[in-house]
C-alpha cells in the first residue's frame, strides 16, 4: 500500500539532516522524519494516511478478506522476513532499510473509526499482522494500537493478531473487554529458540521465553492463542529434538494449537537471506543452494515432508494440532486457512504479507 495523503510544503523541524522532503518523495502524506534517542537505529517516518483498511482481492488466496497496517518496515530485523519486499514501493531498499525506516501511519486510528462507520461496512473479519508486526518497537511510543482495537471494538468487528511482539501484554485488558462484543483471535509466532542464532537471525525480536510467558498470560486472560511455528528452517531449527522441545514449551504455555511451515524465500529475500547464511553459517551454503535453487522460493516436496514426518506426531501427541478459530461475525470470512495458503499467499503486484 502507498499512502495518497496531504503533501507538505516545509520541512518540521523536527526532520533530521539529509532526510528533507527530496529523499522521502516516495512517501505520499509525509509529515515529519525523526529519530528518537530511545530507540537508536530507527527512524521514524510519520505519514497521514488517507485510508486504514486494506481490502484482499477475492482472486488472492490470502486467508482473510482485510487487512489493517499500521506500520511499514520492522525492527524485528528477521533476516528471512518476506514482507521485505513492500519496502520497495517506497523506494526503500528491502535490507537494512526494511530494518530501521520505520513509517508510521499516526492518524491509523481515526481513519478506520470512519471507514468503519460507513453503512457499507459489512462487519468482516479484519486481520492484523499480516505484512509487519504491530507490536513491534515503534508501537511503544505511538500506541497505535489500542486505538485501533477500539475502532473495531465499536464497529463489533471481528478481529485477528498474529505477533512476536510481547507488547500485546499491555492491551490485554483491552482486548478482553472487546471480546465480549466480537470474536478476537490472539496468535504468537515463534521460529527460533537458541539465543545465539535469534541474535543474529532476528535481533530485534523479544526472546522464546518471553513470548511463551506472553501466551501464558494471554491464556489466563482467557483467551485461546495459537502459536505459528514458522519458518522452519533446513539444518537449523528443524531436528526432533529442536521441535520437540520447542512444542512441548509452547503446550505448557497453554497454547491452543500450532500452525508450522518451511522457510520460504521469496525472490527479494534470497539475496539477503544467502549473504546472511554465508557470514554465520557457510558451511550450509551447499545444503540451502540445493534446497532453494535457481528462482525457487519453496523447499523441495521432498524436505515438506520429511520435516511432516518428524513434526506431526509431536503435534499430535501434545493435543496441538492445528484449529482456526470459527467466524462469528456477520459476514464471510476468510480466517481459517492452511499452512499451504500462508506459504503461497499474494497474487502479482500485491506485497506478500508477513507471517513469522
């Protein structure tokens, strides 16, 4: 999505040196650039957004009929992240850009209060999450969310979140309060336990444990979260020993079930994903050159279900197995899905979301 919002004439003062209006003519509605001294390494790009919901062509196969994004690019910096590419149509380069040019869309909340109010809004079901993490970083200083919740709280508009992020603590009470008017699904994804490869891998994402204490806490909340273990990748998190592990944690943490998937490695995250691996672990090179050849973004049918073979009986045998909460809201919805539409999700010219 590009924004279409208000152009402004002068710099704030608040725009740091080098980052004037000529370098950010790919963001429509900017507003004002700046960098916080509690979060170094980020900048922030505030933009007014003309519109909050995202409406899914009924020709995609993406599991859900609309999507809401507060923000663009992620400071949970995981190297294999394949929304990366979305930060091209801002003229943002897909790798440490995508890391740390963060745009913000501060009037989010407003937006959808009135797109919600119109008579045509249907009461569909409404997904976040879907392209980058909401409970990221830059939500600690513009809370955008609890806004957001509360427009589609009013509207009775059933709602989704999928995050790594434990900030979705803070809006618990909140959401419990919302589920009383429409269905709210809660989903915690978790790819890497071992602190060494998240460190390198996803650096800005909160450890295992502290998600796992945050579906703890989501569950005594009362809710039912599920847990995406995604991606699994090749030679790295995916012996039976490493999911076994991982699964029995996410079972005591009081998950309702676990949806997994392979690494996936779309065109724009290959190269990036590729000069990762051969700075912290070349010696997989070969392996993954073979798994993932030429333009291939799939792992092979045959690791598909090897990787099957080895993770199902644990699902199985801890109770995890994979239920997509029912629709109860007023219209149709597209929020029960499959691992093999997450994985292929995104037609041409839409930017693939993000799921991990």
């Amino acid at each position: 999505m590009r924004w279409n919002g208000q152009r402004v004439d002068a710099a704030s003062e608040a725009t740091l040196p080098g980052l004037g209006l000529g370098e950010v003519a790919a963001l429509p509605g900017h507003l004002r650039t700046v960098r916080a001294p509690e979060f170094a390494g980020l900048v922030f790009h505030e933009v007014i957004a003309k519109s909050a919901l995202n409406r899914v062509p009924a020709s995609s196969s993406m599991p859900f009929s609309w999507t809401i994004n507060p923000y663009r690019g992620c400071s949970h910096a995981c190297v294999y992240c394949f929304a990366r590419g979305s930060h091209r149509y801002l003229d943002f380069d897909t790798g440490r850009d995508f890391d740390s040019q963060i745009v913000v869309k501060v009037n989010i909340a407003e937006v959808l209060g009135r797109e919600l109010g119109r008579p045509s809004w249907a009461g569909e079901h409404v997904a976040l999450g879907t392209n980058t993490d909401p409970y990221q970083r830059a939500e600690g200083r513009y809370r955008l969310m609890p806004g957001i919740i509360d427009a589609l709280a009013r509207s009775a508009t059933p709602m989704s979140i999928l995050t790594k992020g434990t900030l979705l603590r803070r809006d618990l009470p909140q959401l419990v309060e919302v589920a009383q008017r429409a269905p709210v699904t809660l989903s915690m994804s978790i790819a890497v336990t071992d602190p060494e490869l998240q460190r390198s891998i996803e650096p800005g994402v909160p450890s295992a444990r502290a998600r796992l204490d945050t579906i703890a806490a989501a569950r005594d909340a009362g809710f039912a979260p599920a847990v995406f273990v995604m991606p699994v990748m090749p030679h790295l998190t995916d012996s039976t020993e490493q999911l076994g592990s991982l699964l029995g944690d996410i079972r005591a943490a009081g998950a309702r079930s676990v949806m997994y998937g392979p690494l996936h490695l779309r065109a724009h995250v290959k190269p990036w994903f590729f000069a990762w691996l051969e700075r912290a672990y070349p010696e997989l090179l070969p392996v993954y050159h073979s798994l993932y050849p030429g333009s291939a973004s799939r792992a092979p049918q045959s690791y598909r279900m090897e990787l099957a073979a080895r993770i199902r009986p644990i699902i199985r045998r801890l109770g995890l197995e994979w239920s997509a909460p029912r629709d109860t809201g007023p219209a149709r919805s597209r929020a029960q899905f499959s691992a093999e539409q997450l994985a292929t999700i995104g037609p041409p010219g839409v930017p693939a979301p993000t799921l991990f």
